[in-house]
C-alpha cells in the first residue's frame, strides 16, 4: 500500500483520483488540438515549419495550463506577452544577420533587459525561450524568412494558449457542475 493511500481518509483519495484523472484528460485533450491547431495553421504559410508548429503550441499549451482557470487566464498573459517580446527581438535580430551562438547569447540578454526596463520580469523566461526556438528554427529551415517565423512562433504561442485557456475554461465549468 503506497504511503498517500495510507495517511488520507477513502474520500480524500477520491478527491485526488478524481483530480488527476481531470489533470490527465485535460492534458491529453489540450495537447491533440494544440498540435493539430498549430501544426495546419503553420502548414498554411510554411510547411517546411509546420511540425514545429505543432510541438511549439503544444509547449505553449503545457506551459500555460494549470490547475485551475484563473491560473490558467494568469499565466495565458506572461506567455503572450513574453512570447511578442521573444519573437520581436530574434526576427529583428534575424532579418539584419544570420544566427550564431553569440548573437543568440546577445539577443536574449537584450530580451532579459527590454523585460526589466519594462519592470516586467516574470517574462524573462519566456522571452528567452521563444528568442531561442525562433533563432534556432531559422537554422534548421533556413528557407524562411526571419520576419515570418517570428510571425508563425508567435501566433502558435497564441494558439497552444488558447487552447489551454479553452481546456481550463470548459474543465471548469464540468467541474463546478460536478460539485
């Protein structure tokens, strides 16, 4: 007998398996729409990205998604946000020289100081992924042009985080009917 099932009471253990199975449908839900949303809207303007594009709004959507809805519309706004942030510094960074190891390095040391100059530094993190996956796309499908796939990171950003927001939103109203 595990440890948890032996310190909670039979209707706690109810309530966390009832719990993790929403987390666990919740999730595999959220992941299926985020890559087929970001994977065919990509597809429309850069097959070449289009797999990327499924697995960056499927990050988004882990990354947004928590346990409960006011989380979730909370942390929705850091990676739009951040996300912007990112995608305009590596595409502006992108479109007047080619990716090196040090240009990445610079870009997101300017996206980690753009986000204290703006006293928004819960969005360093986000800025810098998205500065590093838009930089190191343009590397593996150097045939797309800097300003574009900024452009497709971002709006598959918007896309796993609305996804997210949705999947938290419908499992809320499911789950306060439930109650």
């Amino acid at each position: 007998m595990r440890t948890s099932q032996v310190l909670l009471s039979p209707p706690m253990n109810k309530y966390i398996a009832r719990l993790s199975a929403r987390a666990m449908i919740n999730n595999t839900v959220m992941a299926f729409i985020a890559f087929f949303a970001g994977y065919n809207f990509t597809a429309l303007f850069h097959e070449g990205t289009s797999q990327e594009g499924g697995l960056w709004s499927v990050v988004s959507a882990v990354m947004v998604l928590e346990s409960k809805w006011s989380e979730t519309s909370h942390s929705a706004v850091f990676r739009i946000i951040g996300s912007f942030l990112g995608a305009a510094i590596s595409g502006t960074y992108l479109y007047f020289y080619h990716f090196s190891a040090i240009g990445l390095a610079i870009c997101i040391g300017v996206g980690v100081f753009v986000c204290h100059l703006l006293g928004i530094t819960k969005y360093v993190k986000l800025t810098s992924l998205t500065i590093a996956v838009v930089m190191i796309i343009s590397v593996i499908n150097n045939d797309i042009e800097p300003f574009m796939n900024a452009a497709l990171r971002f709006a598959e950003s918007v896309i796993g985080t609305i996804v997210a927001v949705m999947v938290a939103y419908v499992s809320h109203l499911i789950y306060s009917d439930a109650k």
